[in-house]
C-alpha cells in the first residue's frame, strides 16, 4: 500500500506530575522516537506483513536520520519519504505519573508536502500497490488532492480523519472507507458517538456523502462497521491496557494491510481490531505497535 501522511520525532518528558506554567519540574525519563499518524499507520501496515510505501516530509537535520532509519528498520519502503529544507516534524509530549499527557506538535518538513509530489508517488508505486492510507496531518488541500487522485488511479482509498478537520463535501465521494474514532466521528458529523445507536447515526452521515464504507472506532467498546448493506457491531478484544496512545493507528494500518492483502473486510476488522487492543497493553506510539503473530495469536486465544 501506498501511505501518504505526516512522520515526526516524538520528544517524551515523562515527570511526576505536569509543570504549571512557567513552572519547571524533574523529570524521571525521557524518549525519542518515530511518529506521526503516517508513519506510525505505514509502520503497522509493514509489521503486519503488506509491502508499504510511506509518501511524506523530513526535514535536513539529525531527527531525519532517527526517523529514517527506524522506519527502515520496521521494513517501511522509504523511495516516496522526500528531504527538504528546514527541519524534522516534531511532537513534544509530557506524560505524569497517571498518564495524563498534553502534546504540541509542530509539523515542520510536514507542511512542505505538496500534491505534486503525492501525485509523483502514485506514479512511483502504480502496479504494485492496490491501497492509499491517508490521514490529516499534512496540509488539508494534499490530503484531499491524494483522495481524489488515488480513486483515479483505481486504488482503495482508505481515510483516517484524524485528527479531525474540516474538509470539503466533496472530498467523500472519493474515500471509499473511513476510520473515524469517535471523537472524530462526532466533530466530523455533529452527532455526538457515545454508543452504537449514535455511532451508526454518524456512520450515516458518511454514507450520505459518498463513502463507501464507515468504520467507527469505539476504543473499549470496539467497533461499528457500516455500508450500504450492512451494518455488524464487532466488540473489542480483552486486554489489560495500560497507554491507549497509537491504538487507532494499529487498527488503521493492521485493517488496510489485511485489505490490501486481498482479505474480506470482517477478517480485517478482526486484524485491526487485536492490533488496536495489543497497542494499549505497552507504552507509548510506534513502539507499541504489535507485529502479525501476535494479533494473529490473541485473534485464536
Ligand atoms: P483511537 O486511538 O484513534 O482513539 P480507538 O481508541 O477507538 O482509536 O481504538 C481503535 C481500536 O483499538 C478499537 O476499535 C478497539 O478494537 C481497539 N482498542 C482500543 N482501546 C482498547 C481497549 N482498551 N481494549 C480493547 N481494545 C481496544
């Protein structure tokens, strides 16, 4: 699959409780690692076994080698990712003791993205992949664009609207499914997703607009999956979670791997669904992305 989305370093400060502002505390760890949602999706699509081109924007400077090479080591195909001026994207979290976090991210090389260059790496990658991942944290107008020239070009297209933002009406008809958590869902729609009557209220919306397929995430409650035709509630795994960062983009990309592997879409939401659930047992984002043994053994458990 082709994914075309936003890649980061994530700076984690890890201290007791939050610093007040203009306050400094002690912290007790600190991480540096791959993020960003298109990095982190083309990450568990790679894991779960689909060969995986990430289509994106590092900056000229050392985070670029830190993201580069751990990309690489997770088997992401890297001839799409581009180098331009200026630097890296970053995302700053703090975490407290809870697990209470706040993040300011700061898209950086991620904001070079243009639509030549998604348009570019269509081309690159016509006839060896049947699937484009998109999500929203690369400019607004890119994503949009990649929708639209994705379906010309006869792939699946698969939208994580995440995070959430406005876009065009017209954007819709393009996507053929939509993996909206339920946060997304209800800003996306104006129906507030607190259960699975609501959820499918929302699913409608998506409907509505062209999509073809809306698949709404419902973090511990699992997850709704609508179509024309059909409508199946699908519960979640049972897991002992202790961070749900990354669960989303462990469902996202475990579900359009398997897609895009020509399985049927209750397989792939079983997939993603036991990648979402594995993703809250361990800390943190991408390093908490299981790999396929693992789903495949709490799917036989
Ligand atoms: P996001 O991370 O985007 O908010 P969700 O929290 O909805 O996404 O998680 C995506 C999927 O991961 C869910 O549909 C569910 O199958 C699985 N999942 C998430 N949190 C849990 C949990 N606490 N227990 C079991 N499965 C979970």
């Amino acid at each position: 699959m082709l994914v075309v989305g936003s890649i980061t370093a994530d700076v984690t400060a890890y201290s007791r409780r939050l610093p007040r502002p203009g306050e400094t505390v002690l912290g007790y760890d600190c991480s540096l690692v791959l993020g960003g949602k298109g990095a982190n999706q083309a990450v568990a699509a790679a894991r779960a076994g689909s060969p995986t081109w990430l289509a994106g924007c590092v900056g000229r400077d050392p985070f670029r080698d830190i993201v580069l090479s751990e990309l690489q080591a997770y088997g992401v195909a890297l001839s799409q990712v581009r180098t331009v001026e200026g630097r890296t994207g970053i995302a700053h979290i703090r975490v407290d003791a809870s697990g209470e976090n706040d993040i300011v991210i700061t898209p950086l090389a991620n904001a070079s993205l243009d639509t030549d260059a998604v348009d570019e790496s269509i081309r690159a990658v016509e006839g060896e992949v049947s699937l484009l991942l998109l999500q929203l944290e690369v400019p607004v107008p890119v994503s949009c664009h990649a929708a639209k020239a994705g379906a010309a070009a006869g792939l699946t297209v698969v939208l994580d609207p995440a995070p959430a933002q406005e876009l065009p009406d017209d954007v819709w008809q393009h996507v053929d499914i939509a993996t909206p958590n339920e946060n997304e869902a209800s800003e996306l729609t104006g129906v507030r997703v607190t259960d699975v009557t609501s959820a499918e209220r929302a699913a409608s919306w998506f409907l509505d607009r062209g999509v073809g397929h809306a698949l709404i995430t419902l973090g511990s409650a699992g997850a709704l999956s609508v179509t024309a035709t059909r409508t199946r509630y699908f519960p979640a795994y049972q897991v002992k979670p202790v961070d749900t960062t990354a669960a989303g983009d462990a469902f996202t990309g475990f579900f359009a791997a398997a897609l895009a592997a020509g399985l049927d879409d209750g397989t792939a939401i079983q997939r993603g669904m036991a990648a979402g659930a594995l993703a809250t047992t361990r800390t943190g984002a991408s390093p908490s992305l299981p790999d396929a043994a693992a789903v495949e053994t709490l799917i036989r458990t």
